[in-house]
C-alpha cells in the first residue's frame, strides 16, 4: 500500500465496529417520529422519539426493542394513542410506554402480554379498537404455531387468524371493519408465492390474489379513500398495484421492495389525493419519488402547495430508503448513501428539503473513502450478474480482491456505506460485493433464478467476476479471497471448492452441511433447501456434490471460520465439523466461537475482533 502506513489510524477495526449503528425502523408519530436505533456498543435497540427537534430515549437501561418471530423478527414497536408499544428482545413479550407532555417517557414499560411461550412481531395500532394488530408465534405445544391476535393495551388478547402456515403484514382499516394481510404455506418462501387476504365484520376470509404459485405479494396498505393496495411481482417486478379498482401496476418496471425476510417493511406509502411515496431499485440503487395513483404519464403529483412533476426524486443523494412515513409537513425515512452512516431523514414535503435528525456522520473523508462502481458481467448469452465494486485507497497497482457474498441468498447488497468495506479499502484490497444471480432488486426472474441451483450458479457469478476484473487489470487474479455469512458463508466455501484460484476465504456462521442444516433450522426455512438444491431424496447425488463439508478434500485454500454460540439457524456443531474436516487435511484453518452471539453478530467487541482476525489471516497469506 502506497503513501498510507498506518490504517488503523484512519479506521480500525474497533471504530468499523462501532459504525454498525443502524435504524432498524421508524414511525411518525405524536406531532414527531419514534424510531429504533441500534448501538453495537450495547448491543440493544433503543427506542426513541424526536419532537420539535429534541430527542429523548423512551426505553430504560434493561430493555432492547426487538422482535425474534421467524428469527429474523421485523415490526417490533408500533405508535399508540398514548406513546408506544414495542417487544421486548429479552422475553419477547409485548409493552407499552406512555409519552409525557416534554416528549420523553411517562412513566415506566408496562407489560402488556403475558405469554412466555410466544413471540411478537409486525406491531400495528389500529385505533378504531384501542388495541394492537399483531403476527403472533406461539411454542407452547412444541409445534410452531403462527397467527394473527388482537390485543388491548390492557393485555386482553384475542385470536382472529389461524390455519395458514405464516402470517405478515396485518393491516386494518381507518374504521377497523375490514382487515388485510398476507399469508403463504410450506413449502413456498414469501419471495416465492403468498396470497393477500380479508376479512370484512360479519364475513369470512377472502383470498383477494395470490391463489397459485405464479406471485409473491407483500405490504398491504389502505390509502386515505379506504382503497386496499399491495405489492405484487405478478408483473415480473415488485410493484404496487390497487386491488380496489382497476388493476394496474402503478410506478417503473422495477422493484419497489426487497425481499421480505423481516416482517414490518414499508417501502411504499399511500397519501392523500391519489398520491404516494415510494423507493424502487434502478440497477441495485434506490431511489425516492412522488407518484401519482394514475396511469395517466402526464399526470401531475402535488407534494404540500406545490405542484411538481409526475415523478420528482427526494434525497438524491442517498442510495437506499427504509421505513416511509409521513405527517402533515414532513416525508420521513431511514436512509443510507454512500459517504454517510444510516440516517434519520425528515423531507420537508413544501420544497423537498431534507434533514438529517439522527445518524448520518461522515467518518471518512472523501480522500479516504472507497465509492461503489455499478458492476456487471455477462453470464453466457443473455444473462448478467451485477453488484458493486469498490478500488483500494492509496494505491495503485493492482490489488488482492475480497468478494462480499450476502446472506439469504435471496438478500442483497446496496450501494451504501459499509464500514467492513472501508476497513478493507483502506489496507490495500479492493472489494466485489456481489449481488449473485438470486439476488433480489433486480426482478422475479432474477430472484427466482437460483431454484435448484444454489451452490453452483452462484458460484458461476463469482468466477465470472473474477475474469472480468482481471481482465481489466483492476485486481490480481492471485490474489483473491471470498467472504460470506449465513448462506453467503455456503457459497464462499463451494467457492473454495470449485475455484483452485483463490487464496482463501471466510465463513461466517455459514451453511456447511445443508442436509443437517434441514434436520434442525427453525419453521420458516424448513423447506427453502428443497428449492435452492432439490428433494433430498430424489436429488440425493445433487447434494452431496453441492455440501461443503462433502467436498472438503477439494478445498485447498485456508479457511476462517466465524461462529456464534447461541445460533438456532447454523447451530455450531455444523461449523465445528466443517472445521475438522480440513483440519484432518493439515489445512491452515482458524476458528472463533463467540459465546453470546446469534445468527449475525451484534456486539462491537466480537465485530472489531472478527475483522481484525480475518485481516490477519489474509496478510498472512499474501
């Protein structure tokens, strides 16, 4: 690395730890906005509201806000009349907080369910009752079972929809005579085939859409006339559409949401006088834009007094936009861009001016900071694999490259500032964060196009990639490691397995032995491997060329492994086989097992600590 000998002093691993801060979500409410903030030095989610400019925290030292319903949790506090309701991580019971006349709490949580053996998620207040709308995930028999509940703020609960196997997104309308959700059975995933459903006073259930397997439905919404609106994909793109009326979709032919593996996902907003807000990904970035409920091209959106075009962009400097909301002055969101941590972003809806009320800190300076290059590579004749490719800082030569694979694998990467890619810039490597073939925001097809090929197609995508920078002499093709967690951590371990190049690799809490992984994982990915590989039985010759821990002997480069304790998705012992596996081999392999994580690490220390593990684990090798 030239001109640059000391990166710690610009960005260690301890203050890329404390850069994953994040918003996991937001509400306007009480004349300002709560939202949840997670602080990776506590490793809790604090909840908070912002009124007139002064922020206070509501939560007390003791409680985390965070819902653990199908793992991945989602829709864990709600606006009420009064303040707030949130789950609680701890026991994942349901409380309420007042909020008092100085915006701050009122007294202290009040526990509103008392069901030890059920989890909570997907909040909502519907004030027509004076109670919560709530997805609720009961263990008590041993079965998991999923519905949606009914429950007053005084805790008395009520059960209003079972049967179906998974439940999102509940909504009510104003009056509370008619509600709204989305339900799917095994074996399909949400991203795969869901069906929006009501239920009007007095009726029974109605499947409104969604009745085969041709589309993913997500994010019912009311808008101010009572009609019902959601996101289908039956058009090729995740787009929304009014099922009170005609129906049509409404925006570009792009998605408008990623795939919902958290519940509570609002990325797109009904508001008044046929208009509504809405974030869509063009080619991996999202943007932010007004748009009229018409067909009608030419059709003009009033955002406050002013009349602007059909589709004018807000914020356009950020990358990604989560959690829309609005009031009467005000367009809030959480945001990210490239240059800045995630933000808290109030968009005055008179002119369009934002403001940042919390997050958004600049850590770097634009001489230190790695920006996303769109890439894309061609995969035989007409299909493309795309993602984001970030140069080294100080230097020049051609660089080692360490591949981002994410998580899912039906997630995604984002054009937006990430503190481990920063961490790596800055010493020397350039990094591909890869959005693989599977990935979502690029279309159903694309997402889609990984049934029965994972473990392969993928890494396909990662050979590709590494020909095409080479080829342009922007990395050292010898010189090349690959990362990732959870299934990402899969596919950087068949990638070791296939591709004799690369140097080495990480897997962090990742998938090794996907038969096992079946026999244990929780409800909701209890059939997802059925369709990324294939019937265990009828296509057993698929797995076993496709599990790692099978083809260990192929893997010739070392390996980092990253595990944590308490991980009900990739339990350890999976990992723990993997790694003896090669260690029988003589491969240089490391292990670190961090006792209080889960699936995805969360406290700063162990994230610094892993960071620094793995750098030195790949300067050694090079």
């Amino acid at each position: 690395m030239q001109g640059m000998t000391d990166p710690d002093s610009i960005w260690s691993a301890e203050q890329a730890a404390a850069a994953s801060a994040d918003f996991p979500e937001l509400h306007a409410a009480h004349g300002g906005v709560l939202w949840v903030a997670f602080d990776p030095a506590l490793a809790r989610c604090g909840l908070f509201f912002c009124r007139d400019e002064v922020v206070r925290e509501l939560t007390p030292p003791g409680f985390s806000v965070r819902s653990r319903v199908y793992e991945y949790g989602g829709g864990a506090c709600c606006a009420t009349e009064q303040g707030a309701a949130f789950v609680n991580e701890r026991d994942q019971q349901i409380y309420r907080i007042d909020i008092g006349l100085d915006g701050g709490a009122h007294g202290a949580p009040y526990l509103i369910t008392d069901q030890p053996h059920c989890r909570y998620g997907d909040l909502s207040f519907v004030s027509a009752w004076q109670a919560l709308l709530a997805v609720e995930e009961s263990h008590e028999t041993g079965a998991v079972v999923h519905r949606l509940v009914r429950i007053g703020l005084s805790g008395h609960r009520q059960v209003l929809i079972e049967g179906a196997d998974f439940y999102a997104a509940p909504v009510a309308d104003p009056n509370g005579q008619r509600l709204a959700w989305i339900e799917w059975d095994r074996p399909y995933q949400p991203w795969v085939a869901t069906r929006l459903c009501q239920r009007e006073s007095g009726e029974r259930t109605r499947i409104l859409a969604g009745q085969g397997s041709d589309q993913a439905l997500q994010q019912p919404r009311f808008d101010a006339q009572g009609r019902l609106w959601v996101l289908s994909d039956k058009a090729g793109w995740w787009q929304p559409w009014c099922v009170d009326g005609q129906a049509q979709p409404q925006g570009a032919s792009c998605d408008h949401a990623p795939a919902p593996w958290q519940l509570g996902g609002r990325t797109y907003l009904p508001l008044e006088s046929d208009e509504f807000l809405l974030t869509r990904f063009e080619q991996g970035r999202a943007v932010l834009v007004g748009c009229a409920m018409r067909t009608n091209p030419l059709a003009s959106v009033v955002i406050g007094a002013h009349s602007a075009p059909y589709e004018p962009r807000l914020a356009e400097e950020f990358t990604r936009f989560r959690s829309l909301a609005a009031d009467s002055e005000y367009f809030y969101c959480i945001a990210a861009a490239p240059d800045r941590l995630p933000t808290v972003l109030a968009i005055r809806r008179s002119d369009g001016a934002p403001r940042i009320l919390a997050g958004g800190e600049a850590p770097l300076s634009e001489n230190q900071l790695a920006r996303p290059q769109p890439f894309s590579c061609t995969m035989g004749e007409d299909e493309h694999c795309h993602g984001f490719f970030y140069s080294p800082v100080f230097t020049k030569e051609r660089p080692p490259l360490v591949i981002f694979l994410h998580g899912g694998p039906t997630s995604a990467c984002y054009p937006v500032f990430d503190p481990r890619i920063a961490f790596w810039a800055l010493r020397g490597f350039a990094v591909l964060d890869l959005n693989y073939r599977g990935s979502s925001g690029y279309g159903r097809a694309y997402r889609l196009r990984l049934a029965g090929g994972w473990g392969e197609l993928e890494v396909e995508d990662i050979r590709a990639a590494i020909e095409a920078l080479a080829g342009e002499g922007r990395i050292d093709p010898q010189r090349v490691f690959v990362r990732g967690g959870s299934a990402g951590g899969f596919s950087a371990l068949r990638a070791l397995a296939e591709l004799p190049q690369l140097r080495g690799g990480a897997s962090l809490y990742g998938v090794s032995d996907p038969l096992a992984l079946r026999r244990v994982t929780h409800k909701f990915e209890a059939d997802y491997l059925d369709w990324l590989i294939g019937d265990p039985k009828q296509d057993a010759e698929r797995y076993r060329s496709r599990t790692p821990l099978l083809q260990a002997d192929r893997i010739r480069a070392p390996v980092i492994f990253f595990q944590g304790a308490l991980d009900a998705v990739v339990v350890p012992s999976q990992t723990e086989t993997m790694v003896e596996a090669l260690r029988s081999r003589d491969l240089p392999v490391e292990y670190h097992l961090f006792a209080e994580e889960r699936h995805g690490f969360r406290q700063a220390a162990n994230l610094a600590e892993a960071l620094r593990a793995e750098h030195a684990f790949y300067r050694r090798l090079i």
